[in-house]
C-alpha cells in the first residue's frame, strides 16, 4: 500500500531491488513518468533482461544508449575514496579520447561492481568491449595513452548501480550485450525501457526530454533527454548516483565538460536524500550534432549561454526527481539561501541544512522546530568570513499553496509563530527561506538552492532490508 506517513503512522512501500514492477509505481508518482518524448537524432536507446541480480528472474537490467556516429562526451565521477570499477574505466576512456568519439554507454544495475579488485576492472573493461564490438568504430580516430592499462581503445562508457563488494555475473552481461544491441530503437518505448533497466529501490523511472534552439540557428530545433536513477545513498558530492544526458547539439568535448561542470552544482550536486555520497556517482553528457547548426565553441557566446541556462534547468528538474522518490520521503522540500557573500558559502550552507538529520525528522514530524535550522547555518564549515552574522539572519517557511511566507526568525530575532498554520505548512512540500542579510558587510547577493526530503521510519526499515 502506497500513502503518505504521518509521526504516528506509515506504510511501507513497494521497494523493488531491480526495475520497478509493471503496474507497481505508486499512484502519487506516476504523474513523473513520461508518456511520451522527443528525443535527439541519432540516438538510439534500449533496456532488456539479463538477470545481473540473481531474484531479478524478468526485469530490465541492461541498458545500452547508442549514437549512430562519433560524439562528442563528458563525464563527472564520484570523489569517494573507494570508486567502483566501472568510473575507473570510463574515466580512462574519456582521458584517452580527449572526449571526442564516444559512441555508447551501458549500464547494468543489481551490482555495482564496486570494491571488486581486477577482476572488477577486467570485467567493466570487458562490457564495454562486447559494446565496442557491435558498433561501427570506423568514423573514430582513436588516441592512445601509455598511462592506461586498458590495452584497446574504447568508445563506450561503463556504468554500474546495486549491491557494493559483490561481483558481477559477467558472462551473464557479455552474452546479453549483442542482444540489447539488436533491440536499439529511438521509439519513446525503449527510452523507458532504458530508463527502467538502470533502476535499483527506485519507485519509478526517471525520464525526461525537451526542445530548444539556439541563437545562432533559431530554425533549427534541437533535442535533449536525460535518465537518472537513485533513491538511497544520495548525496552527490560530483554528479550523481547514475544519470546520463544526450544532445543533438554540436557541442564539441572543449566546451561539454565545462558545460557539465556548471551545470553539476546547480542541479545534481544541489540533492541530498540521506548525506551518503556513493562510489558509482557518474553523469555522463554526450553530443553527436546530428542535428546540425554552428558548433559551441565557448560558453561565453550566445549560444553558449543560452545552452548553459538550458541544461541548468534541464538538470534540475532531472535531478528533482530523485527527491521525489526519495527512500521513506514523504515531502520535497527546497531549500534556499540568499544574500550571501559568495555562490559558495551559500551553496555550503543550504548542503548542511539538506544533510541535516534533526532537521529531517522535524520535518518528517511536521514540527517547525526552526532552532535545528539554524543551528545547521551556525555549524556549516568552510565559509568564508563573516558569512554568517546571527544579528542579520533570517528564516522562514514559504508555503508550495503560494500564500505568505511564515517568518520564524528575522535578523536575529524570533517571530512568534503559529504552530497550527506552521503544521499545516509541513503537510506538503515547501520551501526553506534563509536570509543571510549580506553578511558581515552586509553587501552579499549571491543565492544557492539546495533540494532534499524528510527522514521516516520508511527510511529505515528499506536500508535495514536493503540486502534481503
């Protein structure tokens, strides 16, 4: 049964440790699942059954994202110390390439390949070969480094997602591969499928697609779409759990990294479900230009800003659907930090708020205890000076209805509070409003968002099962 807890009461959802079920996404989420996309030229997508987890017995688990011709392909990976076989690998291939011929990604989800050894890297090195194998390498220059120890070239990425320390069934994956090969389409249906295929305690598949154009060609209509997975272990401290964007865009590898790099902090390192952050994290953005038009060369041109905004709001709302389906989570709640003295200090701040264990529960518990707040803005480390002026702070509740913001601190000083109207305010999603008053020179106007979810007792009961 699907529904939303209360302090007192909860029921437990339908986790799944594979693909969500057909049919068992819950009622409230199925507003997020696309019905149908459009999707980039050129780029071909799908997900089938392999059974990587061995209770999986009819569930996509491989998905293969292919480009009929060399792109262009960046990537941002996990800072954990402990990094999976598989960003290891695509590190390697992205590093080797200078970003420019990538063809494909492939990701299996049930084992994340993680703590794994060399065998582990044999074995991430292996899937990406057998994709290798059944495209058509024949446009690509490849480059060699002697600092790699995969001996061939390679043009495909490697994701995994699932149970840390386990090995993969490798020859399971490597016969499946021409398989999913052979299913590629550009149909909405193998999009999804896709999307499905990577899905872990997901609750549902996270899909999107959209159109733009670009200053320098207004007539030309370009396509983007992305995927992401993750419910637990949510902290980005890169990119995120697994996500992938793609582009018809010609955006050459010189620009598409720092592109994902700014688009990183505003969007996916901007979630936090329970301050974890994982040794798989990878987003990977690859563009082909199928479509056609002048190349980006710099994010400073119009088309550079202009794909720069794009793909920030692109990403946000992509990277928002992990909150949404946030292991135990009951509410969506965004919190905002303003007048601050730098993009940086506001950013840490509304981290620590998202990470925060007592202000989690307190919302779970519909209690506007505003002091764990504002005790979490007091303990934020590696704010530059001044940050932070108690006197000048502010905080408050703005309800999602639109009506009036609820203030319960204001430069220091607190408001008192109306608890029924402040309940009613925790009831549904909301946003967190701190004020820093420009800090201690009082002329910072610099703002960062941060998205994240409450702790239940859901939360706990799903990762004290998570293996069994």
């Amino acid at each position: 049964m699907f529904g939303k807890a209360s302090p007192h009461k909860f029921y437990r959802s339908a986790r799944f440790y594979s693909a969500p079920l057909a049919g068992a996404i819950p009622a409230s989420k199925q507003k997020y699942v696309p019905t149908s996309g459009t999707y980039p030229k050129g780029f071909l997508a799908t997900g089938i059954h392999v059974g990587v987890k061995s209770t999986n017995t009819q569930f996509p688990d491989l998905a293969l994202l292919a480009s009929e011709i060399p792109c262009s392909g960046a990537a941002v990976f996990t800072k954990n110390k402990f990094q999976a076989a598989p960003v290891t690998v695509s590190r390697q291939v992205l590093e080797r390439c200078s970003g420019e011929g990538i063809r494909a990604i492939v990701i299996n989800s049930g084992c994340a390949n993680a703590v794994t050894g060399k065998r582990g890297l044999d074995d991430a090195t292996a899937m990406g070969r057998a994709v290798d194998a059944c495209v058509n390498k024949s446009s690509r220059t490849p480059s060699t480094s002697p600092q790699s120890p995969i001996a061939d070239p390679s043009s495909t990425l490697v994701m995994s997602t699932g149970v840390i320390g386990q090995r993969l069934p490798i020859s399971r994956i490597l016969s499946a591969i021409p398989t999913a090969h052979s299913t590629l389409s550009s149909s909405h249906k193998t999009w999804l499928l896709a999307a499905r295929a990577i899905c872990t305690t997901d609750t549902f598949p996270k899909l999107l697609s959209r159109t733009f154009s670009l200053p320098s060609s207004p007539n030309i209509i370009y396509s983007l779409a992305g995927m992401t997975k993750g419910a637990g272990m949510i902290h980005p401290n890169m990119a995120t759990l697994l996500g992938m964007l793609f582009t018809d865009a010609p955006i050459p590898a010189k620009t598409l990294k720092p592109l994902l790099t700014h688009v990183v902090d505003r969007s996916f390192n901007a979630i936090s479900v329970d301050g974890d952050t994982s040794t798989n994290d990878t987003l990977a953005f690859l563009a082909n230009g199928s479509a056609g038009g002048n190349p980006i060369t710099s994010l400073a041109s119009e088309d550079g800003k202009a794909i720069a905004q794009i793909v920030t709001e692109f990403t946000q709302q992509l990277s928002q659907l992990v909150i949404r389906d946030g292991e135990g989570a009951t509410k969506f709640v965004h919190v905002r930090v303003i007048n601050a003295p730098s993009f940086a200090d506001a950013r840490k701040i509304a981290s620590t708020i998202a990470r925060s264990p007592l202000v989690k529960t307190a919302l779970y518990g519909k209690d506007a205890n505003w002091g764990r707040i504002l005790c979490a803005v007091g303990y934020a480390k590696g704010l530059s000076p001044g940050a932070v002026v108690p006197e000048k702070t502010s905080v408050s509740f703005v309800p999602a209805d639109g009506s009036a913001e609820l203030k319960l601190l204001v430069r220091g000083e607190p408001e008192v509070v109306d608890e029924g109207r402040a309940g009613k305010i925790l009831e549904e999603d909301l946003e967190i409003l701190v004020d820093l008053g420009g800090g201690e020179e009082g002329e910072g106007r610099e703002q960062a968002s941060y998205w994240f979810c409450d702790f239940s007792h859901e939360y706990v009961t799903i990762n004290g099962d998570y293996r069994t």
